[in-house]
DNA sequence: AAATCCACCAACCGCATTCCC
DNA sequence: TGGGAATGCGGTTGGTGGATT
C-alpha cells in the first residue's frame, strides 16, 4: 500500500521478452548467480523491473525446465497434490521439479480442471452411485480411466504436443537453458526448489481432506525423491481402503474424484514406464 | 477467403511474507 | 523492534494462433 508497484517506473518495458534480453539475463545469472534481482536491471541494462527479471528466470531459463506435453503420471501427481495442498502451486511444483509453478497452474486451469467436471458431470448424468463397499471398483475406475486415457490420446494432437508453439524462439531459449545446465547442477542454491516440506505437512493436517495421508506420510517420503512415487501410491491405497469401509466419498460435488481412480489410474501399466521416469529426475530440494 | 470463436500460455498485478537496516 | 524494501506466490489478463463458420 502506497508503495507503487516496480514495474510502473517510467522506462520499464513490459510484453514478451527477446532473445536478447534472455541472453543478458542468462549471462548475467551465469556470472553473478540467481537472487539480488533487484540489482539485475541496473547491473545489466535491462529495461525490466526485478520481478519480470525473477519470473522469466525461474519460469524459463532456468536449466532444467521441461516444456510440452504433461505425461499422464504429471497428471495424476498434480491431481493428487492439488487435492492434497490445494491451489499451492509453488508446493506441487517441488514434487515435478521440471515443472514450474506458472506451468502447472496454467496447465491446471485449462486443462485439468476441464477433465475433472466433465468426469464429474458424467458422474452425475449417468447417476452413478458410489457403492458402500470396497466393490466399487468396475464402474468409476473403467470410467475415469477410459476419461483420462480418451484425453491423453487425444492430447497427441493438442497444440502442447505438436508443440508448434516451440518455435524457433522456444528452442533458442532451451538452447540458452542447455548453456546453463552444467553450472546449475554445481550451484549451491538453485533458486526457489526449497518448499519446507514439514510445513506443508502441516498444512495437509489442517486441510482435514486426507488426514490418511498425513498419518501414513511420513517425512522421509517427502524428502526421498525416490520414494515419491511409490509412497503416493501406497498412500492412495490406504485412502482407497478406508473411504470404502467408511464410505466417504459424499461429498463429490466438490471434490475431485476420489482417490481410487486416480489409483486405478497411476498404476496402470501403461503409465509404469512414465512412472520410472519420473523417478529418475533429478530432485532439487535442497 | 474472411470473420469470428476458442484454447493456450507468457506475463502482469497485487497481496502476503520475509529480509534487512 | 518497527518499518520499508525485496521477494514469493496465486489469480488474472491479453496476445497469438488454430479451428470453425
């Protein structure tokens, strides 16, 4: 309040960044490190404000990032953890580390969100009860995967995929990216991938819509990469199992799909080899 | 072929939090 | 320790290009 926002200085340039502004803030980030952004414009001549600086680095010259297509096991994390953590998407980004927070928003928002009402509204129009017992597996689990499946397929053709978008412009930034990567991996302090993770337990204990979760999810889970994964999975089945004793699954106006499609769905084997790739990223929690 | 619609996503805005003097 | 500045984050907007009419 009362403070005018930075980027309405006289003299600051707003509007898509060019490739030559994106090699001066690389080489600029390569000399000097990430951080102390507002020093950058006036260090590099920049007619950006700090922030603008700050977000074209960690959205998309950071090294690292990975552009296009979502995998369906991105999906089913990000569906999980959005259920989890809710709109926390500097949170969920920490699990997908080649994802950025802005990336995964954007891809929420157009379409997942799009997925998860249309699964919904199927839901209602066909009148599709949830059983009371662990038995209600054939009719929500063949339903959602055929969604997710009928989707990701289709996907193929989406604009992501062909990535027509990537232009020319898109892979010089890779390319500048690419330039980074060696000195990013030695750098101590590879900005922003330090969600504290105790906190954000704390913050799904309070958010009471997985309180299985919380008690199954131990620490260590969070901070082995390796573990992700498998851990999410097991959490899932607890979950699965105990909404189909205690038949909580009522409130499906509001919620996403209950877990156990998503289970279904995660360990479906057609995702298995996606699933090992995810594995493999390299995680940057420090 | 032109006009309109629609989906996507990069970038901006404003509030909240953290840092520093 | 209080206040201002810097940074982080989530919501929203606007430009662009493809699809449809």
């Amino acid at each position: 309040m009362g403070r005018p926002p930075c980027c309405d200085k006289i003299g600051i340039k707003k509007g898509p960044w060019t490739p030559e502004e994106d090699i001066i803030l690389v080489s600029y980030i390569q000399e000097h490190g990430a951080g102390n952004w507002r020093s950058v414009p006036t260090n590099t001549g920049l007619m950006r404000c700090s922030k603008s600086c700050r977000l074209r680095w960690t959205n998309y010259l950071r090294p690292g990032i990975k552009r296009g297509n979502f995998t369906p096991h991105e999906e089913g994390m990000i569906i999980h953890l959005q259920a989890l953590l809710g709109n926390k998407w500097a949170a969920i980004a920490s699990y997908l580390p080649q994802r950025t927070d802005n990336d995964i928003k954007n891809y929420w928002n157009t379409h997942l969100k799009k997925k998860l009402k249309k699964f919904q509204t199927d839901l209602d129009s066909h009148n599709l009860a949830p059983p009371p017992d662990n038995s209600r597996t054939t009719n929500y689990d063949h339903q959602f995967s055929w969604q997710f499946s009928d989707n990701n397929n289709k996907q193929g053709n989406s604009k992501l995929s062909n990535s027509p978008n990537s232009s020319l412009y898109a892979s010089s930034t890779e390319n500048i990216s690419r330039l980074l990567e060696g000195w990013m991996r030695s750098s101590p302090n590879p900005s922003r991938r330090n969600v504290d993770h105790d906190e954000m337990l704390h913050e799904a204990q309070k958010n009471n819509q997985d309180q299985e979760f919380v008690k199954s999810g131990e620490k260590s889970w969070i901070q082995d990469g390796e573990n992700i994964g498998n851990n999410i999975v097991t959490i899932t089945k607890e979950k699965s199992t105990t909404c189909g004793s205690s038949g909580v699954v009522a409130d499906q106006k509001t919620s996403p799909p209950p877990f156990t499609y998503l289970e279904k769905w995660l360990l479906d084997e057609n995702n298995g080899g996606q699933v090992e790739e995810l594995m493999e990223l390299p995680m940057i929690f420090t």
